[in-house]
C-alpha cells in the first residue's frame, strides 16, 4: 500500500508541475512585478523550517506581507501553488521512512484531498475583504496550536501507527475538514499533529500523514487555483524551486535545529500579522 500511495504521489507530482509549467509559459510575458530574490529566499527559509516542524503557511504569509510581494486576494491560491512541489518531496521522503498502518494513512490522505478539492472552488472566487478576514482567523489558528505545543496543552500521545473504528472516523472527518480549510491558509501541519497525538498516535506518526495530507491535497487545490488564475505566478515559481532544495537540505543534512525560540518568535510574528490582515479588511469596507 506504501508503494501504491508513493507512486500515485510521483503522479501528481507530474501532473501539476505539467499544470504549473504551461500556465506560467502561457503567461510569461504578463509577470507580475515582484522581486525573485525577495520571494526565492521567503521560499527557501519558510520550507526549511517546515520539514523541522514550524510549518510554511503562516510565516510565508507574514514574509510575503511585510515584503509586499503579492495581493492579499491571491495569497491563498500562491501559498498553495508556491508549496505543492516541496511538500510533495517532503511526502515522498517521510512515508518511506516512517512506518503507518496503510488503512489509517490512504483514509487521511484522501479525506483531505477531497476537503481540498471543495474548499479551493470556493477560494478562488472570493472577494478580497473575505479573505482577508479569514486569513485573519487563519494566522489566529494557526498561533493558537503553535502556543499549545510550546505549552504542552493537548494531552494524549501513545505509540499507536494506526486507527480503527470511531477514531479512525474521526481522523478522516477532522482530516476534510483541514483539507478545506488548507485552502484558505490555515496550515495543516499544527492541527493535524494534534489530531494525531489527541487520538493517541505516535508522534512520529504525524509527519508522513500531515505530509502525505498535504501532498494529496494541494496538486489538485493548486490546480484549481491555477485555473482561475488565482495565484501570483512570478512569486509562486520563485518560491517553489528554492523551496524544493530547501526540503532536501532539512530533511538529508541538517534533520534536527534547536527551535524553541524560533517558535516563540513565529508565534508573535503570525498574531502581528493576523492583526494586519484584520486592518486591511476594515479599510478595504471603508473604500
């Protein structure tokens, strides 16, 4: 079963960067104004700590705010494209190497891309103020279980690799859920940690199923995105290649950092930015 969901993530890995590419070369000469350096280093820097744990979405965010490199109305359709190829490395990489009952990861994995598939057609049409309101609350969220690791608050945790039953309906329910929310910017990564370790799972066990969700889930989101031409395409592109090596260097030669007071750090740079998305929505009412 391993294998089967390895090769089936080899295919979506063909299948969108055949997506991207073709949009992009049919677009190329109507670019966005963006800086590459700027955008390759967010890219760079934000999948790094992604494979160790931070995870991509909210720092992106704030980076790619405070550095005005994209519209707010197209961030969610641009952190999604920018991260599809460099989460798909990362699930390539964690599902070979750490073991999880197959029933309990192909249910969560396609629980989420199916979440994803509903959540990006409503995305993409969005208006901008919309947005930016849920953003909003997305950056929030996204603080709120970053904070509850840091704090140790969800209890649970076992050595458990698979679900069966009621738990496994939970996991796969919760798992759409995210998947659909993951299209607005909430990451995936924190909740789904927590998910897993609530129900009792190894912890070990969250990254190649939050991994592998994501990978799943954001070849066919991104793609949706792409066809409504609602993604920053010049940033998305330069993020994702620098991105790609960046995943390769976390996960083969540095593996592990001391990143306790980078969260820290994350957390407060995610509620500033929350708090920026929320006034950019008030002002976007009053115009």
């Amino acid at each position: 079963m391993t294998t089967a969901i390895w090769i089936a993530l080899i295919f979506l890995s063909i299948f969108f960067i055949y997506t991207l590419s073709k949009d992009f070369f049919a677009h190329r000469k109507v670019l966005e104004d963006v800086s590459v350096l700027k955008t390759a280093i967010i890219g760079f820097v934000v999948n790094f700590f992604d494979v160790l744990g931070i995870g991509a979405f909210a720092p992106q965010t704030a980076l790619l705010k405070f550095t005005k490199q994209t519209e707010d109305r197209l961030l969610p359709g641009t952190l999604n494209v920018a991260n599809t190829v460099p989460v798909l490395i990362q699930a390539l990489i964690f599902i070979q190497i750490v073991e999880v009952e197959s029933l309990t990861l192909l249910a969560m994995l396609l629980a989420a891309m199916a979440g994803a598939v509903f959540g990006a057609g409503k995305v993409a049409k969005m208006p901008v103020r919309r947005i930016q309101i849920i953003m909003g609350f997305a950056l929030l969220v996204t603080a709120f279980f970053m904070l509850s690791g840091q704090m140790n608050w969800i209890q649970g945790g076992g050595e458990a690799i698979g679900l069966s039953g009621w738990k496994l309906a939970v996991a796969v329910g919760v798992n759409f859920i995210l998947g659909a929310f993951m299209t607005v910017g909430i990451g995936l990564y924190a909740p789904c940690m927590a998910l897993v370790y609530a129900l009792g799972m190894s912890p070990l066990v969250a990254f190649p199923i939050m991994m592998g969700s994501c990978a799943f889930l954001m070849p066919p989101a991104s793609a949706k995105f792409i066809k409504e031409g609602a993604y920053n395409r010049k940033a998305a592109v330069a993020m994702a290649i620098p991105g790609a090596i960046a995943v390769l260097i976390a996960a083969f030669i540095v593996k592990s950092l001391p990143l306790n007071t980078l969260r820290w750090v994350v957390i407060g740079v995610i509620v500033y930015t929350s708090v920026v998305m929320f006034r950019s929505a008030q002002q976007q009412s009053q115009t």
